[in-house]
C-alpha cells in the first residue's frame, strides 16, 4: 500500500516540502523540542518530517516505517542531504527499540487507524510509551472524524500531470472508512485497484486514547490543515494533533 505509487497519488500532501515545513513548524510549536533531543518518528513514511527537523539541526532523529520501499527512499534522500539518519524498517507495534531510549515520539501523517482491529491503534501507543524516557513527549497525527463526516465526500478524483489520474469512492460505515482507489495511466492503463479502510477519531476519543495509553496532560488540537487550496486530499486536509507526556 505504501510504495511508490503512494508517493504519486498523495503527492500533494506527502511530497510537498511547503506542507512539511508547515507541519514541522506545528510539532516545534506543541513538543518542547531542543537540539540534542532524540525524536523517533514512528510510522515515519519516507522520512519527511524527519528530513526537515535536521534541516533545523534537530538531529537526532530515527525513522520507523513498515515499508520497506519508503525506508529505503527515506535513506537515499538523507544521504543526498548528508543527514545522520537512522532508518528502520519494523513494526510499530514491536519495534525492538530499547527502552527509554527516545525524548519524543511522532506519529504524524494521518498513520493511525489503518489496521482492522481497534487494539492495533492502542498496541502502538503503547510500545510509544516504552520507548519514550519518563517526563518525554508524545504526538500523534490523525483525521478529524467529525470534520470529515461533515464534508464527507463519497467519490472525488483528481489528475497527476498529463497522464495519471486517481480516483477514490469511499462508503462510511459507522467510525469507520471503506475506500477503493484506483489508479489509471492513460498511457499503461490501470496501475492500482486497492481497497481499504480508516478508523475515525473525534477529539474526545483521540483524547481518551492517548490518556488510556498512559500519557498525562494531554492536549487535542483540532482543525489543522497545511493546505492553502479547497480540494478533496483524501483524509490530510482535516487533522488533529493530540500531544502527551509520559509520566
């Protein structure tokens, strides 16, 4: 689900450095990060969020992703920059990190709520808490449920320069998402046809996650969006930042 093709359909929201920095601006602006802070940025994708945090000589960062092909090219990319990056290709839910071993755990990009069963969500919280030192900080990323059932939109589509063109029907059912997507070239044809689902937060029970997971002091902070222009960007342009600290 999360290889190269990914990277084209949501182009718009995880390959534009403008939306990153924007976002990175947010996470310095909720976690009291400083420089020599060791961040892990679990769920890390291709590792952007990390990438412009050592723009900002925040350094010591380690990127977490099940996706072998976006560790990779999270890799690549920090060797172009000549960042010291650590990339690890794991579960979040049992990343074989050591204990205690991190200031600050991000989880953004939307990366909860993919898996099928509710405990999933908790498990990676949970293993978040475990690598995190006592008195670090954890911020997570997700949907806002009820901005999304209010603009809910049950077919959308958009076009990627001259020749692909994606198009995503989706049905809610309760809390939760079923999408298909499918992905067409003009020139080769269909690319993708894939089905999946999201678990719906609203700020409340994002709130009540993260307090059940352990993390004090917990702030939900709703209505966020990195995008300048209207449009349907999937389930990036309507999020909420939860943020809590491990006793």
């Amino acid at each position: 689900m999360f290889d190269e093709v990914y990277l084209l359909t949501d182009a718009r929201s995880v390959c534009d450095e403008e939306i990153t920095r924007r976002e990175v601006d947010l996470i310095c602006e909720l976690l009291p990060i400083r420089h020599g802070h060791r961040i892990l940025d679990l769920c890390g994708g291709h590792g952007r969020h990390s990438l412009e945090l050592c723009a900002r000589a925040f350094s010591w960062c380690t990127v977490l992703d099940y996706s072998r092909y976006l560790i990779d090219y999270a890799r690549t990319c920090a060797t172009g920059h000549n960042y010291q990056i650590d990339f690890i290709q794991a579960d979040a839910k049992s990343t074989g990190l050591p204990p205690e071993s991190f200031d600050h755990v991000l989880i953004m990009g939307n990366s909860l709520g993919y898996a099928s069963e509710p405990a999933a969500d908790r498990k990676i919280l949970a293993e978040a808490k475990r690598v995190l030192r006592p008195g670090g900080w954890l911020l997570i990323d997700v949907t806002n449920g009820t901005a999304v059932r209010d603009s809910f939109n049950p077919s959308a589509w958009h076009e990627i320069g001259t020749d692909i063109v994606v198009c995503r029907q989706r049905e809610m059912e309760g809390n939760i998402v079923y999408a298909r997507e499918m992905v067409l070239s003009k020139e080769k044809g269909l690319l993708r046809d894939r089905t999946y689902s999201i678990r719906l937060y609203e700020s409340q029970t994002v709130g009540t996650l993260v307090e059940q997971a352990g993390f004090r002091g917990v702030n939900v902070h709703t209505n966020f969006s990195p995008h300048d222009r209207e449009g349907d960007y999937g389930f990036m342009n309507h999020r909420m930042l939860a943020a809590g600290q491990k006793p």
